[in-house]
C-alpha cells in the first residue's frame, strides 16, 4: 500500500473516533475515489496516482467553489474551502514561484526545447517532476512566456 493512500486511511479512522462527521464524510469521499481508480484499472495506486486523484479533486473543487461564488451561495462555498484545506493536507509542499521558475528553465535546458511547439514536452516531463506541488494553469503560461 502506498504510504500516501495508507495516511489517508489513518486520517480517516481518526476521524471516526474523535466522531468528526464531517470530515469522515470528506475523507470516504477521497478514499472512495481512489478505490474506484483500483477497481478501474485492477492495480494497487502508488503514492504518484494517488497524488494525481488528488489534484483532480482539488480542482473539481476549486471549479465548483468559482460557481458557487458567482452564484452567491455562501453554504456551498464554505463546505467546498473546508474540502479544498482538509485534500491539501496531504499534498506535498507546493514549490515557490522561484523554484518552479528554475524548474522550468532546467526542463527547457535539458529537453532542448526551442520553441513554442516543444511546449507539450516540457510540460509533460514538469508534470512528471512537479506532480500535485505546482498549478499546472500557472505553470503553462510561465513555460509560454519562456519559450516565445
């Protein structure tokens, strides 16, 4: 079992005995997910898949906390933040701008990337490198920027 899944579970079962409904309810969501992708593709995850699940659920959430913030429902918006903070706590320390920054330009350096049509395999090997510790929106216009 991959030791992210496995504090997930722990998390979970903490939760159940200090009776934090809410959460329990956020953290069998995540581990439902994560199931499911198993079941899905008939292998155990490792911590990198589990990373990935995570980041989709980040920004399914991110989406829905916009709309619901456009649409003036406060309730929706604080049960998405609460989500939002509790995925976030088992995600890796998010990289500064500076460091994604040389990041960036070492992956340019060493996939010999020129140009804007060499975008796609510079972001492929950031997202190999940087998986759920960089906004993959905010790092595709600095790989833009650096390439034209």
């Amino acid at each position: 079992m991959s030791e992210l899944k496995s504090r997930i579970s722990e998390a979970t079962k903490t939760a159940m005995k200090a009776r934090d409904k809410q959460r329990v309810a956020v953290l069998r969501l995540v581990n439902a997910d994560i199931k499911r992708l198993e079941v899905d593709e008939r292998r155990e995850l490792s911590d990198d898949d589990v990373l990935a699940v995570l980041d989709r659920m980040l920004k399914q959430r991110n989406d829905s906390l916009n709309q619901y913030r456009q649409a003036g429902r406060q309730d929706l918006v604080d049960q998405e933040a609460y989500e939002i903070d509790l995925i976030q706590e088992f995600m890796p320390e998010p990289l500064s701008d500076e460091a994604l920054t040389d990041l960036i330009d070492e992956l340019i350096r060493t996939s010999g990337a020129s140009s804007m049509q060499d975008m796609g395999r510079v972001m492929g090997a950031l997202k190999q490198a940087a998986q759920g510790r960089v906004d993959m929106g905010k790092a595709s216009s600095l790989v833009r920027s650096r390439l034209s």
